[in-house]
C-alpha cells in the first residue's frame, strides 16, 4: 500500500489512534510486498538501521568517541557498518551474541532490559526491531552478501506540503536500492524537526504542527542519508493588501506571507525608520539635526537618501567592521597583539568603506601572504594557525557550513564524508611560515609543492577538493589557496553568496531565512528558499558588491514594516510579515548613551570620542563591565552567536544604577547638565530630550508629564527642598535616566 | 639608555650560554654604558638654498656642542642668544642650494664622542612647521599645495590638515615617517570638508588621489596604534602632480639587506624588461643568456616565464633584487627544463631558488637574544642552476608574498649571469646576550671612551662561490684609535673589527673607511663595508619591534673624557711567535678604573682558528693575567693571527663625573659671592650708622643695591647647590653590564720542528 498522495491527517477528522493504526498498517503491508518473510537478512541494510533507529549509535551511548559504552563500540548513527559489525561479532570473543541461542545474546538481553542496562530498554522483546535482531543471528549473523543491494538514494514522502494550523503529516520514508527496490524505511528512519515549536514529529514520523503560522522542517535521516519534509503551516487569514512592492525582496516577503495568509504590519513612519536603518547600517542614532531634518523633509525618496547617506559614512564601515572582526578573531591574547590587531581591523574598516568586493575581501584574507603591517590580513593567519581550523573556520564563515563533524566521521546531518574534510583541508597545507621580528606573528608565504592531507582514518593522501565538486589539479607552484577562492567566488557555487545574504538579511531582519545562518544544509531548508534564491542572485549579479545588498534589504517596504504586530501577524517569528525588534548590541548602546547623555567612554590608546563600534579588538571587554554584560564577543568563535543578544538581570541592574551610567548621567559636561543651566522653556528641552533618545516628538502627554517632573522640587538627606539649579540638573539627571531604561530606547524598533 | 632588568636569575640560570659569554645579572642593573644617541631634530629637514633651524633632543648629549652630517655640504652653527651665547640644543643648519636632495645623517659631537645619527632630509618643496594643536577639525592646519610639513603625531589623536583642490586634480599625498627614523607608522586619511574619511591608505603613506569635485578636502595623519610624541615624527607632503607625471616618494633609508645590493659594476637601468603576457607556457618570453632583466610583480599572483637555451656543464647565476630595492616582497624562482611540445611537454625541476640566509643565526623573537638582532639575509634570490642537458629551460619567477596584491610599484631586477665571484661586507656594534630575558636593541655609535676596545660583527654575503677569506679593514682612524680587523675565514662569513682608543686618546672625531678585502682570482679586491645600526634605542623588542637599518657613514670618534671601566691587554704589542705544537702563554695586563661586581669574569676567545681555544677567566680585582694557548690543540697552520677574547663584567660606573666637581666649583664662587656681600652689607650698615643725613639716602640706594644682590647670589647659590646635588646622583656608581673586549694578540704561529 501507499499511502495517498495528499495525507494530510486532520486531528479534527481522525483521532489520533485511528491514525497510528493506519500508519502501522501501511507500514507493514509495503514491507511485506517487498521481503520475502525468510529472505537472508543484511547486516548492513536491517541490523544496523535498527540499532540506529534504537539510540544504540549515539554520541553519547555506544558511539561515544573513544571506545564507546562499557566496551561496545558502534560508529555514530551506524555510518560504518563494517566497523560495528566486527564490534558487535568478533570483539571481545563474540560474547555479545549467541547463535544457538539468540534470545540469550547479551546484546539482545541488555537492549530489551532482561539484563541491566545504562541506557535503559531500547527493544522491548515484541518489537520488530528485536525480532530483526534476533533472525540476523539465528541466521548465523552474516555481514551480508557480496552482492547484496546497497543503498543509492534516501526521500521522503511528501517532501513539502500545506499543512493547517494544529494539523498533521504522516511521513513516510523511503529506500532506494542498487537493485532497483525500494523499501518502507519509516520505522528505522529518524526524524528530527528543525522548529519543535511550530511542528514536532514522533519517532514513527507523524508530524503534528502547531498554531504558529510559517515554514517548518523535518530532517529525516537513514543510514547516512538526509530527506527533509518542508511544512508551510499557513494561518489563513485573509491578506487584503500587502505595501507596493519596491523590490523583488518584497516580491517574495509579500507572496510568502499571502500564501500562509499572514497579513503584514503597516508600513513604520519615517522617525522609526530613520532611527532604525541608522541603528541598522550606522551602529548609532540619528543625530537630532538629521532627525528633525528627515521629519520636515518631504521629499519623496527621503528613505532611500537616508540610505545612501550611511552608506556613504565611515560609521558604516566602523559597525560592519565590528560584525566582521570579531568573526574574524581580532582577538588580543599578548600584549604585543596590539599593532597587528589594529592593522587587521582597520583593514577590515577600510575594506568595508571603499566597497571591496566580498569576493575580493574574502580572497585577501585566505589567500593572504607577507606580513601583518604590509599586508594586515595576515593576522588571521596568526589567530588560526592549523589546517583544520582554517577549513572549519572558512567553511562555518564563508560557506556556512559545519564540517568539524566530518573530521573524525561522516558528517551525521550532511552528505559530507572525512574525504570531503581533508580534502578541504589540503587547500591549507601549503601555508609557509617564516620567522619574523614580530613577537607571535609569522611570515605567510605559500610554499612550493604539492597539497595533500591525509585521511587520518584511511590514511589516505587526499589532494584539494572543494566540497561537492572537483578542483582540476594545482600545480606544485600555484597557491591552493587562491584556488580555493577561485571556486569559492564562482557565480556556480552552492554557498558562498548564499552564505553571505543569509547572513546580511539575518542583520536586518533579527532572523536569517536559514537560521542559525552558517548551518546551511540540504537538510535546514530556507523559510523562503525563492527569496534567498534571489538575494544571492543578485549579489552575484552586483559583482558582490555588500553595500548594494545593503541597499536592496533596507531600501524594500518589507525592512520597513511597523514593529507593532498586529493580531493576526502576533505570532510570526519568520516570515518578516512586522519588524522584529532586537535590542542594541553592547558597542551601540553604550554609544548611544554616550550620545544621549552627553559623555564619552575613555578607551585606552583611542582618541577621546572613538565609539565603541569602531573598537579594534576584544581587549576592551576587559576593562568595560557594560560591553560584557551586555555580550561583546570576545572573538572566539566564528559564530555570530557568541555576540550575547538576549536581556538578562545584570543588563538591567547595570542600566538602573551602574557606576558608570550614573556618572555619565550626572557627567559634569553632559546633557543633563547643560540642559539644566540653558534658559529655555522645558518643553523645548524635552522635545530635545526625545528627539535625542527616541529620534522622534513626544506626544502630549508625555510632554506634559515631563514638564510636570521637571517642574518639581526634590528634598535633600535634611527634609528640605534643594537648590532650583540642583533640583533642575537632577531632575533632568532622573528623566534621562529613565528615559534610557525603556524599551523603546533599549531597542531597534 | 638604562636598561633596567628585572627578571630572575632562576629563569637565567636555565638558559644556554650566549655568545658573548652570557652573564647573569643582579636585579635593578643596567645593560650597557651610556651613549650618545641624536634620536630628534625638528625639524628634521630642510628645502635645498635655505637656512633651517632645528632643535634637537637625545640621550646622553651633555657637552654637545658642534651638528655634523654625512655630507660635507651640510653645515650647522649653533643659534645664540641675543646676547651671543649659544642656545642648548639649537643650530642654524645651512643647506647649500646645490645639495642634492635626499637623506643625510646627522649626529652631534658629545663629551662621550660622536652621538649615533639621525636622518636628516633635504628636499625641495618650500617647508613649514606643524601648527600646535591641529587635533580636530575645527582647529586643521591649512597646507597649501606643493608644501612639505614637518610634524609630530599627536598621541590617541589624529592630526588634521585641509586643502583647496578642483575637481579632476591630481593630488599626492606623501608622508615620509618610517624611512626617516620615525617610530611612526603612518595613517593617511583623506576626508571631505566634514570630517569623513573618504580614502584611507595605512601601509605605504601615500595617497594619489583624483579629486571627485571642486572644495576643501581634509588630511588626517595618526600612528596606527595612536601612538604620538617625539619620536613619532613625519615629514608630509602636498603636491599637485600632472595626470601622467610619475610620482616620486620621499626617499627612505636601506635596509639592512641591501647591504648585498647592487653587484659591483651593475649598470644604473637594466638591459631588457619584461614583456606581458609572460604569464604561463603558452606566454613565456625568450631571453638569451646572460641577461639583465626588470620586471614587476604587478598583478595579484603575477608569474613572470622566461624560456632560455642552455648547455651541458653550464652553470649560471641567478640574482635578484626586490626586496632589497625597498619593496615588501619575496622573489622565488622555479628552472625547469622544458623536453617535447604542445600537449608532450613536460617539465622537469631544474633548480628551485629562494632566500638569501642570513650570515650568522639572527636571533628569534623569544625570551631574549639567541642571536644578533640584524638580518642581514634577504627574501631575495641568489643562487646557481647547474645545465645537466642541452635544451630548452623555462625560469620563472613569483613574489611568495603578492598572491593578492597588485602593485606596479613591486619592482624586481634579475640578473643571470656566469659566475663573478664576490661578497658584500656589512658590520654592527655587538649586543649583550644576557640569560634573563634581555631583548633590548640599541644603536650604538663607535663613541670610544680612553682605554675601550669597541667590537664589531661583520658578516658577508657571498656570490657566485667565492668562498676565500676576507680581511676587514679600516682607515682614516682620528688621532689615539687602532683597529684591527679579525678575518672573515675562508668559507666562513663572520669577522670582528676592534676599535680601540688609547687612554690617553684626545676627543677625536674622523668619518673612517670601512672594507673588505680579498683576492678573487688572483686580483685584489675591496669593497666597502656598511655599517648598521637600530634606529632607536629599543628596551624590549616583544613590545616594539627594532628598525635596523644601513647607514650612510662610519663616525669613529674618542670621548677624551670618559674612560672605559677596564682596559685588558697583552703586556707587550710585539707579534708573538709560538711553533705549531707549542704552549704559549701570553701575560695580559689589566687597567681597572671601576669597582666591578665579582672577583673575576670569564672572556672566550674571538678569532678564526682560535674558537675552540679555552676560555680565559680575568681578575677584575687584579691588574694581571694570561692566557694561555696550546697550538698542537688548536692544529692552526702557520701563519700570523690575531685573537682577542671578549665577555662581559658589571662596572660600578660613574656617569659625567667631572660635572661633580665643575659644579662643586660654581658653589664655591656662589658661595664666595654671598659672603662677599654679606661683608659688604655688614660693612655699608656700620657706615650708614654713622652717615650724615645729607649721606643717608645715598646710603640708603646702596643698601637696597646690595639686598637686590645678595638675593640673587643666594638664588645662584641654591641653583648651584641644586646643580652640584643632581651632579652628585647622576654620578654616583652604578651597576652597568656591558661587553667587555680585549686588545688583540698578535701571533705568529711557525711550523713545528721536525724530529
């Protein structure tokens, strides 16, 4: 039996017992129409999917790296069948499994916990999966014919489909074999769902959706392969209108967001965007004079000016740099790590303002060669030293893909074997050093001869090869290196300007449309694959130009949509249909408070006024508690994740009465200073005071409310009233302050 | 400048022994006697036809009196004051119209000798000084066009400069700070009239900029770490330059490695340049053998293919220079022989050349100095290919370090030539190799005190297998200075040259004439021998990274004041004769004007042949030693030697402390001076007691004269009293470890009698 094409199992019209009933059935019925009941059972093809299917093969059971649990070791999720059938058979003298007596085999014993068992009952005795088992060795446990079929492709049935709100999908999951057969898999296949929130799946691969509305995944995985059941869960609502498309980037937003019935926000008005793209490309708020400016201008194409006028400005450069170099692991480990590490950001810096091209930046750094001051990309070479960080590092980075799995086994999610991994390593293992004068800092040189690294497994000496595709051979005297970047920037590649719009559009919209944004995988389908598709087109069509991604994100009517969600779109985490809002970054809001209240933060070696966006490297995390509490990456990792992006209670506790948040409020130069001693209405001072923190005009009430506290008197440690001067500046010192601890100031809205 | 060393003698005591016998020292020592060193003049050049003067600051300069430079045309007077005398550390520095523009040394005469040099550079664009305070927008200096600023960065701060420009302009921006001596790493920045940076260029100081439109544009100069202060000094220029004029830089000093460079008698412009595309098999550019070729590493990867015939039991030599010509680069070269065509050919590895190695073992940049802290080795290429078969051979030619980079401005000579043997000579002052951490790089100027015996390493590079031996040489001595040379052996490429003073030595000062001499086939031949110093005295190199570079002249000089805390000696200059299977022992005579730390120090022995010879331990208590040498051992043919013996000791050094006693004189006078008045005081109050009043007032007048004058001779007197304190503690002895070097032994070893 099949199952029908459209299997969509609505709670509401089947109860769920009825449909496990239906699912068993199928089951059962496909694999008997395909095997013989008494058919020579394979080690590889039914013993090792069960084990798998079991949790036997896990990193933390038996396929713990090292010698797995209490002696029995299996490959991870069963990727090496030859391996664990010599654990399983031959090891420790066979005593796992018992031919004249199968039931009495340890193995079967402990997984069906007649024997105790760390891992708990795995196979409970009336399972298929125990009786696979159990007729494996009764038939004298044969690893399997020579010429027994092997596995040649994976799917999964169906590979995407609608499925409403609180519904459900019976997968189904499918083996195609060298023989031409096909098996039923779904009982030994594993299912695991990329967002449980919006859709879970269960072991048997019945998916149940929730009432969130958007795109889930389902990665279902058999012996090594990976199928994915993509989900569009739609919310149905009716989408009267979407804002005019001002680019294909709204094309596809709006078209997505009707196709799951999920109505946009309204647009935002002009002081939330021009705050927002500020925040945005500039790592800073608008200036008061910018805003009021923007607010009384009515031209029409005011926002795309705006656009081009950050793009245009060093603080561009200095924001990017920041997202950049901490990726990039400026990282000051030596105190002698200075030079090169301001080299490497201000090259950075630098490379950003004058537009290279990404494909060119990136050629830089790998291909990078001679000395850390002639050539500043060079102290990545200092920071990542050994082959197989370099490739794990440019793979995560520039390609957005994981290979450090694949350094001791198959990748478990990917198609990506060890070969693939040294293979990708061997691009790096030309790398010539020479010692220089410079304390911890080589000379990078590529060093004549042919690239090879060995397979530490096989052993084998594998030359470059590019992931999923063949590089022609490199001459002893050509750079791999540059080979590497040759591919990389190739208008072909699956990858790199994939990599790099997924991860822009993550700056821009909170979420990337492959989340986490370097975990792209034929298995973490993109929420909007046709939007991504385009993105990367037209990155590529631009001569990777990153400004005019830019420019494309915030320039489309989806960047400018209204944080405010509305009560259909109020669930939506993914589908762009509001601005999701995000707090500043710890560099931006110690800017910004900075700006707003009139000071400055002193940062050792820079020039008074240097922000804190246009920091080289991490060593100033150490001496600034705000830019830890509030997550400035230390330069660790290439993970955009190691940038603390959530709200915790220090971050609240510094902003309420931090040393140094006080003493900027009350800075003797500061704002709240001067707008005490200026003689002018309050009312003009607040405008000013919102314009500065909200980059907008208070309403009437706040501006009442304001004028009303400022007008106050407070009583000092005596009972009696302070001075008017002391009560002015405190209570502007009060109102700042609060004003600062708001959401709407702590966040990009 | 005092190092002062501050690690433990647990962590020394585990290291090796260094070369100049290493020495442990004590806690709050200092490495090094003090030496003069010029380390700034601003500003630090001048326009060609004028006059300039400069101020100028550096260390260990008591007594300075007299500028010098390496060129004669140079002068310099000291500035007076109105009333005539000369203002400290102010000269009017003339330069002659026809001075050729480019860099000159200048150094200042001290009571310790000749200071070490700073550059000095004569240009040709009209040159205004730094407006104080151009750290902001607001406050930016206005350059007129074609004008060269002399400046000092500003510390955490960008310096800022504006200028008018129309669009459609050439404008080149120039900063000379590295190639002058500056600390300075340069940041150029060109901004529009608000502020925001428009171009920014922070590895090679210069900008050549097509201006976008008509307005003012704003410079912006900063260290690349923010650093700033005096030694972060830059020369800027501003010109206008038409659109296919070729732009010429400020000149810069040499490295070190280009000491090698240019072969003697290589024509000023090679014979043939390179003809693109020569990229690949299908592109290569024939040449005929031998040849002279330019060419550049113009494009990102650029590979340059030559395709030349050859000859059985050919062996050519392969030269380049790139590096060494000033640029970032490393030439490497692949000759391969080139058997059948088209799709058949292949390629078999002839010869695959790349760096020139250092001479000597430079030291790492680990715990402390495991070698001398100069390279003298060079990215650049020389090398031979042996011709085993007639044929067809492809040489082609990479920069390792421009996979990249494209920049027409890396330029490379390559000289393929039949071997013409010959070397290069270059030297430096030797530095301490202490056990404890010790990375400091000085310059060190040949500023000899009396009774000193300065050393030198010398080194050479080789070419084309002349592997003879090398005398070092050096003439036009000033008056009381010796020096001997201790060879380069043959197939060796490390000598020494020792310079001693007399004690009796007058303050002396001659630019001298340092050489290398050797007979290559049969032919005398000399070539000059450069000197090398470190631009800046340097306390550690983990936190600032020496600049080592060539200079243009060798000032030996004589302090006349200062002498040397030991002088060792053979007791008799006489060439002593020894046979080639005798002992002999040479009685040493030790001159100790110094309380040392410790009863003895060990001294090894310098000189080729003599390396192996035992070690020589000196009472530094007692004014005698010997030291034995056992030539059967030592197995040395007969000929005449020289050999020295060098190590360290700590001296309880006194510092200028003839200061002391000029400053105990001037307190005296102050003090005569105050008493004189007093009497005079005394003696007017016992006449004004008995003054008529007609005589009061006058009298009256002569008292408030005298008050006036005893408060200025008691203020002179305090000044003095202050002057003879600081005098006092400035001479009072301290712990100093430097090298000490004996006078060379002269022997001539005769063969051994025949049994």
């Amino acid at each position: 039996m099949t199952l029908p094409k459209d299997n969509v199992l609505n709670r509401f019209r089947f109860g769920p017992g009825l449909l496990m009933v239906l699912a068993l059935w199928g089951f059962l019925s496909h694999t008997q129409a395909v095997r013989a009941a008494d058919a020579p059972l394979s080690f590889t093809n039914d013993v090792e999917p069960v084990l798998t299917k079991a949790g036997c093969s896990i990193g933390a059971c038996h396929a713990k790296a090292g010698s797995g649990q209490n002696g029995f070791q299996l490959s991870l999720l069963g990727l090496e069948p030859r391996d664990d059938y010599e654990h399983m058979v031959k090891a420790d003298r066979g005593r796992r499994l018992s031919i004249a007596n199968p039931d009495q085999s340890l193995i079967l014993k402990k997984a069906s916990g007649q024997l105790p068992h760390g891992g708990g009952v795995r196979l409970k005795r009336d399972s298929a999966g125990y009786a696979v088992i159990r007729k494996w060795i009764e038939q004298g446990m044969p690893f399997g014919a020579a010429n027994e079929p092997t596995l040649v492709s994976f799917e999964v049935q169906p590979g995407r489909n609608t499925v409403p709100p609180m519904g459900q999908q019976q997968l189904k999951a499918l083996a195609h074999y060298s023989d031409g057969t096909v098996r039923d898999v779904t009982s030994t296949a594993l299912f695991e769902s990329n967002d449980k929130a919006m859709a879970d799946v269960d072991t048997e691969g019945l998916v149940k959706v929730s009432d969130i509305a958007g795109k889930a995944a389902v990665m279902v995985r058999y012996q090594g392969r990976v199928a994915v059941f993509s989900a569009a869960i739609p919310l149905g609502a009716v989408v009267d209108s979407v804002p005019p498309s001002k680019n294909f980037v709204d094309d596809f937003v709006f078209a997505n967001l009707k196709e799951l019935g999920i109505p946009p926000s309204p647009l935002c008005d002009d002081a939330t965007f021009l705050r927002r793209v500020s925040l945005d490309i500039g790592g800073r708020l608008p200036t008061e004079e910018e805003t009021k400016a923007f607010l009384a201008s009515n031209d029409p194409n005011k926002r795309d000016q705006a656009i081009e006028e950050l793009l245009r400005s060093p603080d561009y450069a200095d924001f990017f740099a920041a997202k950049w170099t901490a990726l990039l692991k400026n990282r000051r480990d030596d105190a002698s790590d200075l030079v090169s590490n301001f080299a490497f950001h201000a090259w950075v810096r630098d490379s950003l303002l004058s537009n290279k091209p990404y494909d060119q930046f990136v050629r830089e750094i790998l291909a990078a060669t001679g000395t850390v001051i002639g050539n500043p990309p060079v102290a990545w070479y200092k920071r990542v030293k050994e082959p197989k960080n370099q490739i794990e590092d440019v793979a995560q980075l520039f390609l957005g893909v994981r290979m450090q799995c694949a350094q001791c086994h198959h990748h478990p999610f990917e198609r990506w074997s060890q070969d693939d991994y040294y293979s990708l390593a061997a691009f790096f293992t030309q790398v010539g050093r020479k010692p220089s004068p410079v304390r911890g800092e080589d000379l990078i040189f590529h060093k004549r001869g042919v690239a090879t690294a060995t397979n530490i497994k096989t052993g084998a000496a594998l030359r470059p090869a590019a992931l999923g595709d063949v590089i022609p051979e490199i001459a002893p005297d050509q750079d791999p290196r540059l080979k590497l970047v040759d591919w990389m920037s190739s208008p072909k590649n699956p990858f790199f300007a994939k990599a790099l719009v997924n991860r822009y559009w993550k700056h821009f919209f909170q979420r990337g449309l492959i989340e986490p944004e370097d975990d792209i995988r034929d298995s973490n389908p993109a929420t909007n694959p046709e939007l991504l598709a385009a993105l990367e087109k037209h990155f590529l069509e631009s001569g990777f130009d990153l400004k005019e991604m830019v420019r494309v994100i915030t320039r489309s009517n989806a960047y400018q949509l209204s944080a405010i969600p509305t009560p259909s779109n109020v669930k939506d985490r993914q589908n762009y249909s509001r601005y999701y809002t995000r707090r500043l970054q710890a560099e931006v809001l110690l800017d910004a408070i900075d700006r707003v209240t009139g000071s400055s933060t002193d940062f050792t070696n820079l020039p008074a006024g240097t922000r804190a966006v246009a920091l080289p490297d991490n060593s100033y995390n150490r001496s600034s508690p705000f830019l830890r509490v509030f997550g400035r990456p230390e330069g660790e990792s290439v993970c955009e994740c190691e940038r603390v992006q959530s709200s915790s209670l220090g971050q609240s506790l510094h902003l309420i009465n931090a040393a140094d948040i006080k003493a900027k409020l009350a800075d003797a130069n500061g704002r709240a200073e001067r707008l005490a001693k200026e003689e002018r209405p309050a009312e003009d001072k607040v405008r000013d005071l919102y314009l500065a923190t909200f980059s907008r005009q208070p309403s009437s009430d706040e501006l009442k409310t304001a004028v009303e506290y400022l007008a106050q008197v407070p009583t000092g440690a005596d009972g009696m009233p302070v001075d008017s001067q002391r009560a002015s500046r405190e209570n502007f010192q009060d109102l700042l302050w609060a004003m600062i601890n708001s959401k709407e100031f702590l966040f990009n809205h | 400048m005092r190092v002062t060393v501050m690690r433990g003698l647990l962590i020394a005591a585990a290291l090796g022994a260094g070369l100049l016998g290493s020495q442990r020292v004590s806690l709050a020592q200092s490495v090094g006697l003090p030496a003069p060193r010029l380390l700034t003049t601003m500003p630090m050049g001048g326009t060609a036809g004028t006059q300039v003067e400069i101020t100028i600051t550096g260390e260990h300069l008591d007594g300075a009196n007299e500028l010098t430079f390496s060129d004669a045309r140079l002068t310099a007077t000291r500035k007076l004051d109105p009333a005539g005398a000369p203002v400290p550390n102010q000269y009017l520095v003339t330069i002659p119209a026809d001075c050729p523009p480019g860099l000159y040394e200048a150094h200042v005469r001290t009571r310790l000798g000749m200071s070490a040099s700073r550059i000095f550079s004569v240009g040709t664009l009209p040159e205004v000084m730094q407006k104080a305070g151009n750290t902001s927008l607001a406050n930016a200096m206005p350059l007129a066009m074609n004008t060269l600023c002399n400046s000092v960065a500003t510390a955490r701060s960008s310096d800022f400069y504006t200028f008018e420009a129309r669009q459609g302009q050439r404008v080149f921006v120039d900063c000379a700070s590295r190639g002058i001596d500056s600390k300075m790493e340069a940041v150029l920045v060109i901004a529009d009239a608000a502020g925001r940076d428009l171009v920014v260029e922070r590895s090679s100081g210069v900008i050549d900029y097509r201006v976008p439109a008509d307005g003012n544009y704003v410079i912006k100069v900063h260290e690349l770490t923010y650093q700033g202060g005096a030694a972060f000094y830059y020369r800027l220029s501003l010109r206008e330059l038409t659109a296919d004029a070729v732009a010429v830089r400020h000149p810069s000093t040499r490295r070190v490695s280009a000491f090698s460079w240019p072969p003697v008698g290589l024509p000023e412009q090679a014979a043939l340049g390179e003809v693109e595309p020569n990229n690949d098999k299908d592109h290569v550019q024939k040449i005929t053998l031998p040849c002279d070729i330019s060419g550049a590493f113009a494009q990102a990867a650029d590979v340059d293919v030559f395709e030349f015939d050859a000859k059985m039991g050919e062996i050519w030599w392969v030269e380049v220079a790139s590096e060494r010509l000033g640029r970032p680069t490393d030439p490497s070269i692949i000759v391969q022989q080139v058997t059948g065509t088209g799709a058949d050919e292949k390629l078999t590895d002839v010869a695959e050349l790349t760096d020139i190695p250092s001479p000597v073992k430079v030291s790492s940049n680990g715990y402390a100095y495991d070698g001398p802290p100069y390279d003298a080795g060079s990215p650049d290429v020389i090398g031979k290919v042996e011709i085993k078969q007639d044929g067809r051979y492809r040489l082609q030619i990479t920069d390792l370090f421009g996979g990249t980079r494209s920049d027409p401005r890396n330029v490379y000579r390559m000289v393929i030539r039949k071997a013409v043997p010959d070397f290069a000579v270059v030297a430096w002052a030797q530095h301490m190799e202490l056990r404890n951490g010790d990375r400091n790089a000085v310059s060190k100027p040949i500023a000899l005190r009396g009774g000193a015996t300065m050393a030198l390493d010398v080194v050479t590079v080789r070419r084309d297998g002349f592997d003879g031996p090398i005398e070092i040489t050096m003439e036009g001595l000033p008056e009381g200075v010796t020096a001997h040379g201790l060879k380069i052996d043959a197939g060796k490429t490390r000598g020494q040259m020792l310079i001693s003073a007399r004690q009796d030595a007058p303050g002396s000062f001659a630019n001298v004439t340092f050489t290398g001499r050797a007979v290559i086939d049969g032919t005398p031949v000399t070539r000059q021998c450069w000197l090398a110093s470190h631009a800046w005295p340097i306390p550690d190199s983990w936190g600032e990274i020496p600049a080592p570079r060539l200079l243009a002249d060798v000032p030996v000089s004589v302090s006349g004041v200062d002498l040397a805390p030991i002088t060792i000696a053979p007791a008799s200059p006489e060439i002593r004769e020894v046979t080639a299977a005798e002992k002999i022992t040479i009685p040493l005579v030790q001159t100790l004007r110094s309380e040392f730390q410790g009863a003895s120090t060990d001294l090894r022995p310098i000189g080729c042949g003599f390396e192996s010879a035992p070690k020589l331990t000196v009472s530094l208590t007692s004014d005698k030693s010997e030291a034995v040498f056992d030539l059967a051992a030592l197995k040395l043919p007969p000929g005449d030697y020289l050999v020295a013996f060098q190590g360290s000791a700590v001296a309880k050094y006194r510092h200028h402390p003839e200061a002391v006693a000029a400053a105990e004189v001037a307190k005296r006078q102050a003090e005569q001076m105050v008493m004189a008045l007093d009497a005079e005081s005394k003696k007017l109050a016992e006449v004004a007691a008995t003054a008529t009043p007609e005589a009061q007032a006058e009298t009256e007048k002569s008292k408030t004269e005298i008050a006036e004058k005893q408060k200025a001779a008691a203020a002179a007197l305090a000044a003095a009293d202050e002057k003879l304190k600081q005098a006092t503690a400035i001479a009072q002895p301290q712990d100093i470890v430097d090298i000490v070097t004996t006078e060379p032994i002269a022997l001539r070893v005769k063969p051994a009698e025949s049994k």
